[in-house]
C-alpha cells in the first residue's frame, strides 16, 4: 500500500472521491412526467371550457330573442266592446203603450155573470147535472133559510155568509164548506189541507152519502149562525 501512494504522489495525481450526487434521470422518463401532469390539467380545464362556452352561446340567444321583441312594434292592447243592451220586445199576450210599458188590462169578468144556477145546472153535462141537483135539494131541506147564488163562477149556499158550495170538474163535482175542518168526520168523508175549507168528492148521483152531508150542512149553517161569516181569500176568488 506505501508503495502505491507513494506511486501516486510521484505521478503528481491525487486519488478520485467517489461522488455523492445521484445520476441524473434519463430524460425519457422526465417528458412522461411532463405529458402526465400536461393531460391532467387539460382534463381540469376541459369542464370548464364547456361551461363557458354554453353560457356564451345562451347569452348570445338571449341577446338575440331580446334584440327581435324590441325590434317589432306593439300592437294595441284590446279593449272589450261594451255590449249595448238588447231592446225588449214587447210580450204577444201583453199590450203595451208607446214607451214600451204594458197597459193595464181590465179586470176579468167571468162568463157566468149573471147566469142563474138553474141555467148553470142545464149546461152541465147528466151525470154532473144529477149530482148538482140532488145536493141542491139536500142543502134546500136541511137548511129551509140559506139562499143561494152564483158566486165565484159556482153555486154557493149562504146563511150569515157562505158555508158551502158545488164546484163540478171534469171526473168529479165538489161539495165543499167553508168551515169544514171544523166539522166531526167519523167517516173521513173530508178532503183538502187548508187552514179552514174542506171538500167531498162526489162522483155519481145514485152514491151521495146523503146522511152524512147532511150533518155537514146542519152544523156549518148552525157555525154561521153563531160565529158570523166566514174569512174569505179575497185574493184568490173574485165574485160573479
């Protein structure tokens, strides 16, 4: 070993050290790296791109929808017609004046004023005329002191006031009263739903419940007698 430094120092040359540094990377390896790093930044970046130019190419629509509504004139703004009202014809069963108002029609006057009820009796048809005339004779002798008229387009029997009546239909006659929920009915003889008159449906002359009527007519006459004439519905019933 002295032999070979000794050898060295005589050259003049020192012993090399041995070098602390790394060898440097091959420059292959470096530009992968380079181009790694390269593409993930563009892939981060791409995104963003897009949405830029989305939002360039929404605000360019935009632009141009609001550039063309500003552009075209605006029409009117409409306004609702006013309907006129309709003239009002005048009705075909009304008569009416100048100015379109109806006159006043007379009052009716009904076609039996001034018949007698011996004339009515003859009009109507048999089977009614016979019904008519039996209760007819029937009030004439329970009740000797009524009088009778025609009223309200039928015979009416009276003793202080009306209290019974014979109106003829087209199935049927009624003999009604005029207080006749004031009256005992054991065989539920009495129809109607008024506050005070009641009626008999009679259909054939030769079935007229002649007792019972006639305990109807009694006490009705006896009713006017003692409690005056009865209410009329002057609103309803117009005298012939």
């Amino acid at each position: 070993m002295a032999k070979k430094k000794r050898a060295t120092r005589a050259a003049g040359k020192k012993p090399a050290k041995k070098s602390s540094k790394k060898p440097a990377k091959k420059p292959a390896k470096k530009a992968k790296k380079a181009a790694k790093k390269a593409a993930k930044k563009a892939a981060k970046k791409a995104p963003k791109k897009a949405a830029k130019k989305a939002a360039k190419k929404a605000a360019k629509k935009t632009a141009k929808k609001a550039a063309a509504k500003s552009a075209k004139p605006k029409a009117p703004a409409r306004t609702k017609a006013v309907a006129q009202p309709k003239p009002v014809a005048p009705r075909a069963d009304k008569e009416t004046d100048g100015n379109n108002k109806p006159v006043p029609k007379a009052p009716k006057v009904s076609p039996l004023r001034g018949t007698t009820i011996d004339e009515f009796i003859t009009s109507l048809p048999d089977w009614q005329r016979d019904i008519v005339q039996v209760i007819r004779k029937l009030v004439r002798d329970t009740a000797p002191d009524s009088a009778e008229a025609m009223k309200w387009g039928q015979p009416v029997f009276e003793v202080n006031g009306p209290f019974c009546y014979l109106k003829p239909f087209t199935t049927y006659v009624n003999f009604g009263f005029w207080r006749g929920n004031d009256l005992p009915d054991p065989r539920n003889l009495l129809e109607g739903g008024g506050e005070r008159m009641r009626h008999v449906k009679l259909t054939n002359a030769n079935e007229v419940p002649s007792e019972a009527l006639a305990s109807f007519i009694r006490l009705s006459a006896e009713l006017n007698r003692a409690c005056g004439s009865p209410a009329i519905p002057q609103a309803t019933q117009t005298e012939v």
